[in-house]
C-alpha cells in the first residue's frame, strides 16, 4: 500500500483493550456448548450454500477487476445482508486464494460467531464500533497491511439506522489507501428476522442475484465537509445496488 494515508500515526500507536460487551461469563459449559455448536451451525449455512441458484451478477466485470487488485480491499454492504452476501464473497474470494476479515462483536455470543469464521478461514477482530472504534480500526487495518485481507464493512451496523451510512469505511480506506468494493443482494420471498435491520435469510433453493459496484478509489479526504460528501455519495451508490440487485431477479 502505498500514499500518505496508509501511515496512520498515532491512531494505531497504544494497547487499547476490548471493553466487556455483557455481564455474561465465559463458562467453562458455554465453551463446550459453542464449540460443539459452532461445527453444525456452519455445516447448516453450507447446506444452505449449496441449495441457492446464484442468478444474474450484475458488474459481473466490477469483481473481476477487484479480485485483479494487488491488495486489500474494503467491502461494504448493508447489515440486513449479511448471510447472503458472506456466502457469496466467501465462494467467490475464497476460490480466489483471497483472505476476508471480519469485525465480531466482544461479547460472549461473539465467541460462536468467531469460531464459525475461523473454520472458513476468515480473520477476526474483536471490537465493536460503537465502544472500540479506534482499536477496530488499527486492528483492522493490521490484517490488512501484514496478511493482505479484504475486511467486510457494514455500514449502516452495528444498530442502525438501517441503510443509513456511517463514516467507518471510508476511514478504513483512507487510513489504509485500499479502494472500495460495493455489493448488493436479493433474493425472493426471503426469511426476514425480527431484528432492527430485518435481517434476510434466504430460502433454501432460491435464487439469489447479486450487484457489485465498480471500484472506487480510496477514499482520500482533508476534512469533515469532504468526509461527509463522500458518505453521502457512498450511501446513495449503495441504495441504487440494492435496487440493481432486485431488477436483476
């Protein structure tokens, strides 16, 4: 990585240490639940994989150039679609011999999560980026410098509001001088869970379409006024992928 944002200073300089998320404890017996858990909810989702008929890509061209990037990536996509989105990144990244990382909450529900996308392969943070968004960050961008991995970024999490685009990304980009990869899914009649995002579970043996933006440069800026212009934009290129990936059911 080249350019002057990828020397962030003092932001990564300092042990910043990931605050308790819950009261709950880390048992010996939750350990052993999650460890067992953690193998058959992953062959589920693969079950799951397996079932989907991935339809039309549309920018089928906009992830070829991106996996032709020699470097990470920044991905984003909104938090509702996050099942279908990592199934389809993991296929398609994954054969591609390309690492993804992953922000996981610090909480104690976070320890399956964690276990389930270590056995993919995936790299993980422990953060949240509502209480250790700078320690997200450094550690984020770490993976990224050291292992070349593409961390998956949504936006609008980890509460919302649904859709609506925070700055974490674009920071990401800047401090690490990657471009950014927008990407968008559907499929019909989905699961929706009660959730505040609605979150979507597709059908087994659905269709699944997909959208993907074209390359965006990092995102380099100089202030708040520039920052906020491209989070306007970022989040308006997002909508309009959401809406490419209906059409193209």
């Amino acid at each position: 990585m080249t350019g002057e944002p990828a020397r962030p200073g003092p932001l990564l300089a300092g042990p910043a240490p990931i605050p308790p998320a819950s009261g709950r404890k880390r048992t010996r017996l939750r350990r052993t639940l999650y460890a067992i858990a953690a193998p058959l909810l992953l062959a589920l989702v693969r079950t799951l994989w397996a079932t989907l008929r991935v339809g039309r890509v549309a920018g089928e061209q906009h992830l070829e150039a991106a996996l032709a990037h020699d470097g990470p990536l920044v991905i984003c996509f909104w938090h509702e679609e996050l099942v279908p989105n990592l199934l389809w990144l993991n296929a398609r990244f994954g054969r591609a011999g390309r690492p993804l990382a992953f922000m996981v909450s610090p909480s104690v529900d976070g320890d399956l999560v964690t276990r389930i996308l270590e056995r993919t392969g995936g790299l993980v943070v422990r953060g949240s980026a509502t209480r250790s968004g700078v320690k997200v960050l450094r550690d984020l961008y770490r993976l990224m410098a050291k292992q070349g991995a593409s961390p998956l970024i949504l936006p609008d999490g980890p509460q919302g509001p649904a859709r609506e685009m925070k700055e974490g990304a674009l920071l990401l980009s800047h401090l690490a001088g990657a471009p950014m990869l927008c990407i968008a899914s559907a499929s019909r009649a989905p699961w929706h869970l009660s959730t505040w995002d609605r979150m979507r579970i597709p059908k087994p043996f659905s269709r699944l379409s997909v959208a993907v933006g074209p390359l965006r440069p990092p995102a380099h800026h100089t202030g708040a006024e520039e920052l906020e212009a491209l989070r306007v934009e970022l989040q308006a290129a997002q909508l309009a992928l959401v809406e490419e990936a209906r059409a193209a059911l």
